[in-house]
C-alpha cells in the first residue's frame, strides 16, 4: 500500500511538472535548433528530480508553483547532460527511441544540447527573488561537479588502478549531487532555512548513491522480465562498478585467476562466469548491504530534518511521506 501510495503521488507531482514544462517550452519558436529540445523532453522519464523539488517545497511549507523553476531548471540540465552522453557513448537508443543524434546528426545535437543548457538556466530566472542568488549558486556549482563526475568516469575506462573510494567519489559527482541539488533548491524555493536544506540535499546525497548502487546490482543481478533490460551490459563491458572493484580487491589464487581471464574479452557465457566469481566472493551481499547503509542516512537525514523545524513544516505530510517512500523503493526494486 506504502508503494503505491508513493507512486501516485510522485505521479501527481510528475503531472505538475510535465504541465508546468509544456507551458514553459512553448516560449521558444518551432526552429531545427529547439525540435530536439521538443523531442528529448516528450520522451518522458521517471522525473523523479523535478518531482523531488516540488516535494521538498512543499515539505518545507511552500507551494509548488514557488519550485517550479527549479524543478524546470534540474530537468532541462538533466536533458542536456542525457543528449551530450549519448553522443560520447554513441549511444543509439533513448528510452526505446533514437537517441537525437541518431535522428538528427552529431553536430545538431551538440548544438541543441547548448540550447537546452541555456534554457534551463533561463528558467530558473523565474524562482522567487529572494532564493534566485542561492538557487543559481546551488545550480552552477551542481552542473561543474556533473561534469567533474562524467570525466572521471571516462578516464576510469583507461585505468586498471581504480579503488571502491574512487569509485563512490565518481557516482556521487556523476548522478548523486544532481539529486541532491533537487532537494536543496527546493527547499531554497520555499525560503527554508541553511541546516532543513543541508538535511535535504544529505538526503539526496545518499538517496543518489543507493539508487547508482542499485543499478549496479540489477545490471548483475536483476531479472529482465521485471527490470526491462538485459543483465550483464556491465559485466561484458568490463564496466568497473562495485561489484567488479570489490571483487578484484577480494580475489586470490584461482578466484583471481579466473576473474582476470574475462576481462578484455567476450566469450559465450562469462557472464554467467562472473556472476559466479562475485557470489563466491560476497560481493553481491556487500553491495546490498551498502545499498541498505546509504538508506539508513538518507532516512537519518529527514529525521533530522524534522526534528531541526518541527515547527515549520505546515501541511508537509504528502511531501514528506513521498521522500519515505523513494528511499523505501531503492530495496524495494530488489524484493
């Protein structure tokens, strides 16, 4: 009932959102350089980052139109980082449609990828006055460490010396502070004051990383009926994620042996191999505890939230229940 509860009302947030951003796209003209815009954004998502800075508004005792802004500018940013991504990676497929390059072509791409930078930037020029300098700042030092995050990534590709420390620094840059920039700002749009925000953005810190965990677990380990993906993409790709760092680190004599020979190649069935070498190893319940840790602080920091301004959070218990909820569901997909 919990979960359910959880999904209607990030559906009602997402349904805000998507009326909010119709609107708000509908000011630019219908040109080459704003119909990728137009497409990348109808193709949906989850707009779990634009519903979690509504809610966190309206947690703090704001209303949702005050984040409007906000959630607009994390989403677009969101969009420009996926369109920018897909051409490093080369990717072909966006949420089953043809990635924008793929529709258009590189270089209309990285230009309506500019574009649709800018556009968030300009969006968020319609917070509340008051919180416009903050938001801004919370904004742009957001969208530096995304960037910080995506070359780690990429110089990971190239390094045999990567430990599970760097690994956590690389995901928390990458995807984590993103998320946690969405809870902050919107608290910063319902005017809360620094430690309610600094108990949200913890919260998304740690809400980020579980769910980056998580999808290193069911890239592994998840069924595909459910998930909707094929398992093993990481293990093929020799993808250094949790489980392929902290088995490295724990392997010895034939387990390490063993390990080692897959890496490099593709060969029918190494990642049923592998799978086997991480369950022997611990690995799969190492990160499932980890998962599990960085849920406990996530929901540690909204009990410091509340406990901080007991007093100032009117009419929050919607919001409030939908943050429970998305901290619940990272476990939950496991089940």
């Amino acid at each position: 009932m919990a979960a359910e509860m959880t999904m209607d009302t990030l559906a009602a947030y997402k349904n805000d959102f998507e009326s909010g951003c119709a609107e708000f796209l509908s000011r630019y003209p219908d040109t080459e350089l704003y119909a990728p815009v137009r497409y990348l954004m109808g193709l949906g998502g989850k707009r779990l980052r634009p519903a979690l800075v509504l809610a966190a508004c309206e947690a703090c005792g704001g209303e949702k139109a005050q984040a409007l802004p906000a959630a607009l500018a994390v989403e677009l940013f969101h969009n420009f980082t996926l369109m920018h991504d897909d051409i490093m990676d080369d990717a072909p497929l966006r949420r089953g449609q043809p990635t924008v390059h793929e529709k258009w072509d590189a270089n209309t791409a990285i230009l309506s990828g500019d574009a649709l930078h800018v556009i968030a930037c300009e969006a968020l020029l319609n917070a509340p006055h008051k919180a416009l300098p903050e938001l801004l700042r919370v904004f742009h030092r957001t969208a530096l460490e995304v960037c910080e995050g995506q070359e780690q990534d990429m110089a990971f590709e190239s390094r045999s010396d990567v430990e599970l420390e760097d690994y956590m620094e690389m995901i928390r840059l990458k995807t984590s502070v993103l998320l946690a920039a969405a809870l902050d700002m919107g608290g910063a749009s319902a005017g809360a004051d620094t430690k309610v925000r600094e108990a949200l953005y913890e919260f998304g810190l740690h809400v980020g990383l579980a769910f980056q965990l998580q999808d290193d677990y069911l890239d592994a380990f998840g069924n595909p009926e459910n998930f909707g993906k094929q398992v093993g993409g990481d293990i093929l790709a020799d993808k250094k994620t949790f489980l392929l760092i902290r088995a490295l680190e724990k392997a010895h004599g034939s387990d390490l042996e063993a390990l080692l020979s897959e890496l490099g190649i593709k060969r029918e069935g190494k990642v049923e191999r592998v799978l086997d070498i991480y369950r022997r190893l611990g690995v799969d319940a190492e990160l499932r505890d980890a998962m599990a840790g960085q849920v406990a602080l996530a929901e540690g920091a909204l009990v410091r939230m509340k406990t901080i301004a007991p007093q100032s959070l009117p009419g929050s218990e919607a919001a409030m229940a939908l943050l429970h909820g998305v901290a619940a569901m990272v476990t939950a997909r496991l089940s």
